[in-house]
C-alpha cells in the first residue's frame, strides 16, 4: 500500500468520523462514535497498523498525518460532548421548579356530618364514665326481638318493617337474621357477658323498611345507651339526658318529656326538643308538622323481663335505657330540615360541615 493510498484513506475517515460526530445527540451515541473511530480496535488503529509496509520516511509521513487527525477527533469530541452538556442543563433550567411561587391547593377531605354528631355524643357520655361498644349489624331475631322482650306474635314487632337476611336451621327449629332494626340487641349482648354496675354506649347502623320522607330513611345511625345498677331511678335517667341536651345543643334549648311505649322499657318515655325551623307557628313545617317539638329519642326504665333474661335480679338492680338518632341529632344541631340530604352524597352538601 503506498503513502498515497494511506492519506487518502486517513482523508475519508477523517470526513466520515466528522459527519457522524455532527449527528450524535446523546451520550450513547457519542460513546458508539468513540470506540468506533478512537477505540482499540478502532478505524483510526486499523490506519496505523498498515505502516509497517511503508518506508522510513513515508511512514514517518503518515504517522504525523495519523496522530494529527487524532489529535483533532479527540478535540471534536471533547466539543461536542460539552455542546451536549450545555444544551441538556438548558433543558434542566426550563424544565425545573420555582420553589418560591406558592402550591397548588390540595382538596382537603373533612368527616361526615354524622361521623361528628356521633363522635360528639360519644365524647359527651365518655365524660360521664360510659364506654363505647359496638355490635353485629346482621343480629339474630333472637337478639333483636324476643331478648328486647318482644316474642314471636307480639304487636310491637309492627313497629318495625324489618329486612330479613336468611335463616339458620337448627335442633329447635329455624333461626332467623336480619338487618339489625335498632341497636338494642345490645343491652342484652353486654349484660350476658358483664356483672353489674353497667354504663355502656352503643353507636352503630340499623335498616329498616319503609319510605323515606323529611324525617325518616330506610338506613339510620342509632346510638344506644344502658345504665343498670342498685338504685337507678328515673330521676337518673332525666338528669342524664337533660345534662346530654344541654351540652349538645346549649343551654338555649328547651326539652321534653312525654309518655312513651317501648316493649323493653317500662316505664317508656320520649324525649323531644324544640323545634329550630318554626319554633311551632309553621303548621306546614317539614319537621315538626306545626307542633314545634322534634322528637330525638326514646328512653325509659329497664323492663324487668330483660333484666331477668340477662341473669339480672330485677328485686336488687334496676337500670335505665335510651336510644337516639344521630340523623335527627344532627339536624337539630344543623338545622337540617331533610334527612335524606346525609346519604345523597352532595358534595355542596357535605363541605358545609368543618
């Protein structure tokens, strides 16, 4: 091969490696265009294994010619690499984040009106030494009825449309479930499993089957509460759900006693608070229908058939009982005059409660 031959050839590579080089864009191809033409085993190496056939000088010629063009790629490469870099930090400081400007605002989650009504009726009788259970909401007509001393054909189960779930087939006879009507089943599940003295509260869901209007749903958020010592009274029972009122809803409310009939309690009594929306003068009041009280609960003298059911010697220990709504609770507090609006899901709704 003659010295003519290897420049020509040291020529050509010289104006492929540059026209490649202009096209690489990033580091892999770069790194490929290195090992390519300055590697080991490079096409520049290959040039300079051939001057072994050439004379001295000739050689001496070809190989200045050689490490000139090395010494030039090694230099666009070097430039190119920092054009590269540059563009890339460029790119960066387009790109990053003014830690300065103030964030996006973050759409906040808040509790559900009746997850703080029920909250706050817990921490109000917590106060007042009661502790918090809870129950099965698939309960037993064993427990939701007869052990509540309503037995099979009694006309108190009229009072309740009830939600049959299935039935158990046993020794005696078919056991039946249902969707729990109210959370007393309860008061007879504590007292099976807890001597006396007795101070148990009892929030929990409860179904049952009818219409919905302005003041009742087929779902419902009941809080029960039992009380069964020696010497409970009613006047226990007032002063208990008086001084209750009066820390739920301020000193400000009037409250009500009136007599009541529940098959668990005797005697029953309701207890009822002054109506917020018409204080009475609206006869078309969605509410309280123009009578100017709202019913919130239920409560009354443990019957002695559940405390003897339970073990309990109704001679020695007497115990009272209430149960409410927090649904109606709520809309006291709130002044909510539809009960429906808890589980509509309205986000308008449900951002008006901190």
């Amino acid at each position: 091969m003659t010295i003519e031959s290897h420049l020509a050839s040291l020529e050509a590579l010289q104006t492929a490696a540059l026209s490649e080089l202009g096209t690489a864009e990033d580091d892999t191809a770069i790194e490929n265009w290195r090992i390519t033409y300055l590697g080991r085993k490079g096409r520049l190496t290959e040039v300079l294994r051939g001057l072994a056939s050439l004379e001295p000088e000739a050689r001496r010629t070809v190989g200045a010619t050689s490490n000139q063009l090395k010494t030039l790629l090694e230099e666009q490469l070097a430039e190119r690499l920092a054009l590269l870099h540059d563009a890339s930090m460029q790119g960066l400081a387009s790109d990053q984040v003014d830690i300065s400007l103030p964030g996006r605002p973050v759409d906040m989650g808040r509790y559900h009106p009746l997850t703080i009504v029920v909250r706050e009726i817990s921490q109000i009788f917590s106060s007042m030494g009661f502790q918090i259970a809870e129950g099965p909401e698939v309960e037993w007509d064993y427990f939701n009825f007869e052990r509540m001393n309503i037995p099979k054909g009694h006309p108190a189960r009229d009072q309740w449309d009830t939600l049959w779930v299935d039935s158990m087939q046993g020794q005696d006879g078919e056991y039946p479930m249902l969707l729990r009507t109210h959370t007393s089943p309860m008061q007879a599940r504590v007292m099976d499993s807890t001597e006396p003295p007795v101070r148990v509260l009892v929030p929990g869901k409860c179904w049952r089957y009818e219409a919905t209007d302005a003041t009742h749903e087929s779902q419902l958020f009941q809080v029960e509460g039992l009380v069964v010592d020696k010497g409970i009274s009613f006047a226990n029972l007032r002063h208990t759900l008086y001084k209750f009122a009066r820390q739920m809803f301020g000193e400000d409310r009037k409250v009500r006693f009136r007599c009541d009939y529940f098959p668990f309690v005797e005697p029953g009594a309701d207890m009822a608070v002054d109506c917020f929306i018409c204080q009475g003068a609206d006869l078309e009041c969605k509410v309280c229908r123009g009578e100017g009280w709202i019913e919130i609960m239920g409560a009354g003298m443990v019957h002695p058939n559940v405390l003897r059911m339970s073990g309990y010697d109704p001679e020695v220990y007497s115990g009272f009982a209430f149960g409410m709504g927090a649904e109606r609770i709520a809309m006291v507090k709130y002044g909510i005059d539809d009960i429906r609006l808890f589980y509509a899901n309205d986000i308008r709704f449900l951002r008006q409660f901190p």
